[in-house]
C-alpha cells in the first residue's frame, strides 16, 4: 500500500507539474474575460452602447429580404401629382366625403383616414359630418397631447364616436429613427389645463387605441378574434400574445417604454401593400377586387404635409429616405395581421442574463484564441473569422424573430484577445518583470530597515548591553587610575575565577546571537553597507593610552557584524590585560617570598 499511494503521489506531482502552465494561461483568460464582460454590462446598462446595437438592429434589417405585398391593406396616397391635378390645398371636406362615397361602394373591410379635419377646410363639410356618422367602416385620427399647454393635441373629425377613432402618435427613437409602435396609453397630464379645450386625446381619464390598432380589430372582428388582456396586462388577439416592448430589450437602455409598445417588423422598404392615387379612387380607375373585403388606408404621401418619418431602411440613401406616415402605419397593421393570421414571428428577446452568458462567452472565446496563436497574422485571420462568425449567428437569430446584442460581443472578442495579447507581449519584453522586481525592491528596502531599526532598539535596551556598558564604563575609570599611578603597570583586578567564566560564557552567548543577527541581516538586505574598519588592541598600547583600545558605541547600529567583531576583538584585549596582570600578581607574590 506504501508504494502504491507513493507511486500516485508522484503520477499527481507529474500531472501538476504538466497542467500547471495550463492552469495558469486558463486564469488569465478568466480573469481577462471576467474584466471585460463586467465592463461591457456596465457600459449597456449606461447606455453607451445603445447606439451601436441600435445601427447593427437597423443594418440586420436592411439585410433581410423584402416580403411581398400585404393583399390584406390597399394604401390610398393623396401625392403632389394629385394636389397639382385637383388644384387643391390641403384637399376639401368635399373631395374627401366624396372619395369616402366612392370607396364604400366597393365593400372594403374597413377605411382608415389619416387625415385631420379637426377644422373645416374648404366647402363640404356637413356632407362630410353625415358620411362620418352613418357609415361604421371609417376609422378616423386624432393628435395626442405632449403635457404642455401650447401643444394640447388635435381631436378627431366631428360625426366620429370614440370606439372608430385612433391616435395617429408614434414612439420616435433618438435621431428620429421610427422603431417603435405605440398600440394603446393615456394620453399625458396638459399643466395648466383649464385654459385648453378638452377633447378625446388630451382626456387622460381613458385608455386610447393606436388607429393602426383600430384597424387591425376592426378586420380581425370579421375572423371572429377578439382582443383580450391578460392579468399581467399583456395584449392577446385569440391565442396570439403581442409581448409587449420593455424598457431595457434588445439594444436598447432605458428608453421611454411608456403605454403599450411593439418593435416594428418592416415587412418591406418598397411596397408594403398595393397603393393608388385619390384621383385614380375619383375617376374610377381602381380595381374593385383592390377595396373589397381590405383595409384601405387614405393619407398624404407628398413630403408637403411633413407627415413622414426616418426608418431603419434610411440609412446610406441618396432618395427616398423617409416613409409616408400613412405607409408606416400600413406596416404596423400588416404586422399585426400576419402574426395573428400568419404566425409570422413578433420581435423576442433574451432575458438579462442570457445576454450576459452571450458576451461572456465571446469574451472567453476571444482570450483562449489569443493565447493559443502566438503569429500576429494567423491571429488576425482567425480574429476577422469569428468575428464574422458572432455577426453572423446574431443575423441568423434575427431572421428567426430575435434580436440578441451584436456590437457587445464583438467588443468582447476583441478586447479580450487585445488584452491577451498585450499582456503576453508585455511580460515577454520585460516590463512586467522589472517593474515587479522594482516594487518588490522599493518594498523590501522599507521592510528590512523598519526591521533594523527594530532589532537595534532591541539590543541596546537588553540588560546584557546595559551590563557591558557599566563594565566598559568602570574600565575606563579604572585604567585612567592606573596610569596617573603607573603610566607602565597594570592596574590590580582580582575577579574571581567563577565570575570570569559566567562573563566569558555570557559575551559568548551575545556575540553568537550578534553574528547570527548580523547574518540574516545580511541577507535580507537589497543594499549592503560597507563594513567598518576597526583597530586591533595589543597590550602595548595599553600602556601608551587606555582609550585607543575601546570602541565608541554605535547608536545607529549600521552592521551588526563589525559590532561583532569589535566586541570579540574588545573581549580578546581585555582578556589579555587581565592574564598580564595575573602574571604580575603572582610574580609579586614570588618576590615577597623570596624577601621572607
């Protein structure tokens, strides 16, 4: 059993040994992914990144195909042709009653009339009030209030009752990117409000319908779909949830998610559905098949009434860089007709954490490829490749109806390579090291002097230095005795043999604790002191003058050493001293002998 758990032990000394590298590259490549992903967070939920999720959002649908025509809505354009031609502007109550006239003959599902007349506008408009109020098909628009007084809101067409009467207000992104789709809210609080007259969109007593909204009810009443709302306040049309758009979805931070919101799905950049002119609706050259059983929507298209918006579709466009309002809102009713009728896919999105896992794992895939290839060239081919690669997964998920983080991920494979790399790079060149190496110096240095000051104090306060202080003190005193009685002869001292051997065994003692003092000092020093020279005492000088022979003591205690070596040199002369006194003594006692 001995040999056995000894011969693992080694096998596991092996494999660490082995895998220890390894072990280390793949901390620094946590480590290094952990730095970035908490920083990208840091800087989506800052919203720094917004912009740039919000372009690759707009860039992905720009890529996606164009769908067909929607056969379910016809788009009734009022252009600048048709102002030319009518010699009309803005277009009379009289020519819009009788374009109404011409389009309920032909049966549509319903008609949606994008334009205000809050006001009468040219001659027709009693003739206008009675259409309005006797057909149920007319769905018309109102203007919702933005809170101040100087903007109060428009109110719909009089003859229209609440229930067929829809806000044309969309929810526009910053940089006037139309991307959001409002379906219902209350209109804001007006400051101020008894001085504005009080209408349906300024009235914030009451939940409003969105008019695309209102006409996609309005047709889905003929497919027996009515609209539900769920306990979590979630809009459903049969068993079709339409999730509605949080604050924090998708690419976007903490934006105005205020009512009830959707992401528009563009069905198409051209043609979203079939689209004539008014005067083609007033001279009778529209199919009938055109209007029978559809959503009709009439509107302005001309860019004089300023009712158009930005789009994704916008970007890198010399023309046709706006949508028609009355276009936009075509898109919104054929999404919600599709994903209801068609199960076409509404926009969903990940939850907070599962966008997390995602950059974080581009994180760690960037840092283990930048360790594993050391050829600059290699690595950018392999770089640009996956790089295309996340680009390409989140365009593929796009396509399936979700909008994942894009620019994220890709500052996280780059910068988590870049980071590798760098480091790599540095440690190679030296830096790391020496800057380390300089630390650790700046570090030691401060340490080991706190520690020799300390052992210093130590050694001076100990009784055994106090003791040879007293001794050195009453030798002095005592040599200085001697030579004004005998500059040549020693003076007497008769200790006794007990106390020589414990002071002997003691100086001992301290001057081996003083060497091994002084040879870890020596070690741990970064910057050794030169040893100072001391001078040899013979017991001729001891004649010539007591206090060549004495070393005055060092407060500072620069080298525990040389104090060494002075005290046995000390020691060794006084030894010396007394032997020759003792051989005095005793000739003394000779000589008195002899005289007896």
């Amino acid at each position: 059993m001995t040999k056995i758990s000894n011969k693992i032990r080694s096998a596991a000394a092996q494999l660490s040994q082995m895998y220890k590298p390894s072990l280390a590259l793949v901390r620094s490549v946590l480590i290094a992914s952990a730095a970035v992903t908490l920083s990208l967070i840091g800087a989506r939920q800052l919203g720094i990144l917004a912009p740039v999720e919000l372009s690759a959002y707009d860039q992905m649908l720009r890529w996606r195909s164009d769908e067909k025509p929607d056969p379910r809505l016809l788009v009734v354009g009022i252009t600048e042709a048709d102002i030319q031609k009518l010699k009309q502007w803005p277009i009379s109550d009289r020519k819009i009653a009788e374009i109404l006239q011409k389009l309920e003959k032909m049966q549509p599902a319903v008609i949606g009339l994008d334009v205000l007349r809050d006001v009468p506008l040219g001659d027709g408009r009693q003739e206008l009030t009675k259409i309005l109020q006797k057909s149920d098909r007319i769905i018309g628009v109102c203007l919702v209030t933005d809170g101040s007084p100087d903007n109060p809101g428009s109110p719909p067409a009089p003859g229209l009752p609440q229930n067929r009467v829809g806000f044309a207000d969309f929810g526009v992104d910053p940089g006037g990117i139309l991307r959001r789709a409002l379906l219902f809210m209350k209109p804001p609080t007006i400051e101020g409000k008894s001085s504005v007259e009080k209408h349906l969109c300024n009235d914030n007593s009451q939940v409003l319908f969105s008019f695309n909204l209102q006409l996609a009810l309005r047709y889905l009443q003929g497919q027996k779909i009515s609209p539900k709302l769920a306990p979590d306040q979630s809009l459903w049309l049969g068993k079709t949830q339409l999730k509605k758009l949080e604050s924090n979805d998708g690419g976007y931070r903490n934006t105005d998610a205020r009512g009830y919101q959707i992401l528009i799905n563009y069905r198409s950049r051209q043609q979203v559905a079939n689209q004539v002119r008014i005067t083609d609706v007033l001279e009778g050259k529209v199919d009938p098949n055109l209007v029978k059983g559809k959503i009709v929507l009439i509107g302005y298209t001309t860019e004089t009434v300023k009712d158009f918006f930005y789009t994704p579709y916008s970007g890198r466009q010399q023309s046709k860089q706006f949508m028609p309002g009355i276009v936009a809102h075509a898109q919104v009713v054929s999404q919600i007709l599709s994903t209801v009728l068609d199960n076409r896919p509404m926009f969903w999105f990940w939850p907070e954490w599962g966008e997390i896992l995602w950059i974080a794992a581009w994180s760690i895939v960037g840092g283990t490829l930048a360790s594993r290839m050391a050829h600059p060239v290699r690595l950018a081919v392999t770089f640009a490749a996956i790089l295309s690669g996340c680009c390409a997964i989140s365009f593929g998920i796009f396509l399936l109806g979700g909008w994942v983080p894009v620019a994220a991920p890709a500052l996280a494979l780059i910068l988590t390579g870049g980071s590798i790399v760098s480091a790599d790079r540095f440690n190679k060149a030296g830096y790391g090291k020496a800057i380390s190496d300089r630390v650790k110096q700046v570090f030691k240095i401060e340490i080991d002097q706190a520690k020799k000051d300390q052992q210093v104090a130590e050694i001076t306060e100990s009784d055994f230095f106090k003791e040879l202080q007293q001794k050195k003190d009453k030798l002095r005193i005592s040599k200085q005795e001697t030579s004004e009685k005998a500059p040549c002869d020693p003076q007497e001292i008769t200790p006794s043999n007990a106390e020589l051997a414990k002071g002997q065994s003691q100086a001992d003692e301290y001057l081996a604790q003083l060497q091994e003092k002084a040879t870890q000092q020596k070690q741990r020093a970064a910057v050794t002191e030169s040893e100072s020279g001391s001078k040899t005492v013979t017991p001729s000088d001891a004649c010539s003058g007591a206090s060549s022979a004495e070393t005055k003591p060092d407060d500072e205690f620069s080298d525990l050493q040389a104090k060494a070596k002075q005290m046995r040199q000390r020691r060794g002369a006084e030894k010396r001293i007394k032997d020759e006194k003792m051989d005095s003594l005793t000739d003394k006692e000779d000589l008195g002998d002899k005289e007896e």
